[in-house]
C-alpha cells in the first residue's frame, strides 16, 4: 500500500482523497477506484460485499454489474472515503450510486464492461 494512501493511525490522508475525488471513470476504471477503496476501507472483512447481478442499469438494457455492498461501521475514516465519492469532480455519485440506508449502508452498482 502506498505509504500516501494511510496515516499513522490507518485514516485515508487528503493525497488519497484528492485522488478518489478527481477520479474520472468515463477515462479510467471505476472498478479499479472501487478496489482502490477497498484496501483502504477498515472492517471490510465485515462491511465490504460484492455481488453480480443483472440490472436495467443502461438505457433499460438489462446488463451484468457489480453492486458493491458496503458499511462505513461507524469509523470515520469509511465516511471520509463515502464523502469523497459524493465529492467526485466527474459525478461518480450521481451515475453510480443505487441505494443508502440509515447506519452507514450503501450500494454502488457499476456495469461490467465486456
């Protein structure tokens, strides 16, 4: 792991951030921001699921995707990660995101390109 990635007390640092917010996923995988995250995400042993399924995602095509299922455990540090998501200059949030509920929980669901 990128020793820019981790603070000394194991929370995202502002360079990571900054790359999660300024990621573009029409230029770059959004699996692999998603990947990205989840090495840096504490509890994923518990708060990190990711499902194939098959959904009306494109245009009411039905197409393969990827819903990552994941829960923040309370821990600031997934919220910070969750925040900057929601802060992506490229509207990652607004294409990607399927579901919240109260607690932390959340659903990205991102097609799978063939």
């Amino acid at each position: 792991m990128n020793e820019n990635y981790l603070d000394s007390d194991g929370y995202p640092t502002d360079s990571v951030l900054g790359v999660i917010e300024s990621w573009d996923s029409f230029e770059k995988d959004p699996h692999e921001l998603m990947a990205l995250i989840k090495r840096l995400w504490n509890y994923a042993e518990w708060g990190w699921n990711e499902e194939e399924v098959q959904d009306d995602f494109v245009m009411g095509h039905f197409c393969p995707c990827i819903d990552y299922h994941i829960s923040t455990a309370g821990w600031s540090g997934n919220e910070d990660l969750i925040r900057a998501l929601k802060n992506n200059k490229h509207h990652f949030w607004a294409i990607y995101w399927k579901q919240s509920n109260r607690g932390g929980h959340y659903i990205i669901q991102i097609p799978i390109k063939k």
